[in-house]
C-alpha cells in the first residue's frame, strides 16, 4: 500500500494556481438521504441517495498586491455560480485531479493577530453539473511558447449516458497580441494515429477559465489536449487542463 503526504499540489481557482499560497485544503463530496422507510417497516429506517453535492474549502496566505492577485479575484468571483476549479494531487502531468463548476459562499479576506501571517479562507460549493475525478492533462507550471500536443492518457471510452468533462485554466500570459487555442483529443491507440478533436475551447488570450464536455457515446479510450500559440514577440502561457469522465 502506498503511503503519502501531501505536497507539490496544485489548486487551480478561475485563472489563479493558489497552491504557492495554500496551507489546507479539503474536498468533500456528500450525498442527501431520502427517508423511504414504509409504514410497513420491520423496525429499520431505509434510506436512498438523494442530490449530490461537492464542497471545497481552502485556507490560504492573502495576496492583495497585484490586480490579478488572490483577494480581488476571488472578491471578484464571490457568488458566481459556474466557477471553474480543479484540485490535483499533484502538479505533475498524469496526477489526479478532481474538477467542478462552483460557488464560493462563504471568502474571510482577513483573519489573523498582529505579527501573525494575512491568511484568507474561502469555502464553496458545487453550482452547475458534477464533482469529476479525472487526470492533470497539461501542468501549470511549465510555460509554453510554441505549439505541440500532450502526453497521451487512457482515460476510457465514454459510454452512452456519460461524458468527458474537462476544465482549462489559464494562469500566465504575456506576447503581443497573444492566443491560445486548446482541444482535447481522442483516439483508439497510445500513439494517436487518428485522433479526433472532441472538446475545443474559445480561444483565449488572457488569465481566466473554462469548461467543456463531450457526451457519450465515444469508444476511443486514449485522451490528450493538443495546443496552438499565436501571437508576436514571444508569446507565452502558462496553462493547466484536467480531464475527467462520468
């Protein structure tokens, strides 16, 4: 069985990577009981599974330097449902991710005693479709300053009644007049002979997020993102993308 702590994450929120700021950070997932117990019950209470719902809380170090930094975007992003987040087990293309659309309800911009750290927390729920568990296809801390494809992932086929979700988060952009066009792809082989464009999202040229799915059914079982950078005087991005299925 293999032990771990954590470390290396990467917490993803709109446009901004808080895990160089994060101390804690907990997701949960939990689901409604429904009370079906009859009047013909032998003495037990039955229960079913009613909504379900997906919540993240954070604990952070505050940054109120920067027009882009963490406060004014997520006093910025307070109350809007659809905000795009991931929470990956690490920063490493390949780690797990878990991705969702949500509110945050609750943001403590400032909370601490004199000479303490300017910590912050925000806690938020899941407002528009699932909680996802799936894979970190693209890594935000590697920037890319020219076009290519990303390591192939077998993620599974999607069969009908499910999809493929994926959320793209932008996190670092400079260049004149810069953009980015990102799709994810699916094929039947590791080596992509014929992939197939599945999910293509706007393009893009500035910090901020997105999201997309693909509904099942799609038999290829193989998925990576393939991205195009345009722009002059070295355009540049940083960039995560996590993908997953349900």
């Amino acid at each position: 069985m293999a032990i771990q702590y954590w470390k290396n994450m990467s917490i993803l929120e709109g446009g901004i990577e808080m895990a160089g700021h994060g101390k804690s950070v907990k997701i949960r997932t939990t689901v409604a009981p429904l009370d079906v117990t009859p009047l013909s019950t032998t003495g037990w209470t039955e229960i079913i599974g009613g909504l379900k719902t997906g919540t993240v809380d954070l604990e952070f170090m505050q940054n109120f330097t920067a027009a882009d930094a963490i406060d004014s975007s997520l006093w910025t992003s307070f109350g809007a449902a659809g905000t795009v987040r991931s929470v990956c087990t690490a920063a490493d293309d390949g780690s797990a991710a878990y991705l969702m659309r949500g509110i945050n309800l609750s943001y403590t911009p400032i909370e601490g005693a004199v000479g303490d750290l300017a910590m912050g927390r925000v806690s938020g729920v899941s407002s528009t479709g699932p909680v996802v568990r799936g894979k970190l296809l693209h890594p935000s801390n590697v920037s890319r300053t020219s076009s290519s494809v990303g390591t192939g992932r077998q993620l599974g086929a999607v069969v009908a009644g499910k999809s493929m979700y994926a959320a793209l988060h932008v996190i670092a952009v400079s260049g004149t007049n810069p953009t980015l066009d990102v799709i994810v792809q699916s094929d039947d082989n590791a080596g992509f002979t014929s992939a197939t464009s599945r999910i293509t999202f706007a393009q893009t040229g500035a910090v901020g997020a997105a999201w997309g799915a693909v509904a099942g059914a799609v038999t290829d079982d193989y998925w990576r993102i393939s991205y195009t950078i345009g722009g002059t005087d070295t355009p540049t991005f940083a960039f995560a993308v996590t993908t997953g299925l349900l």
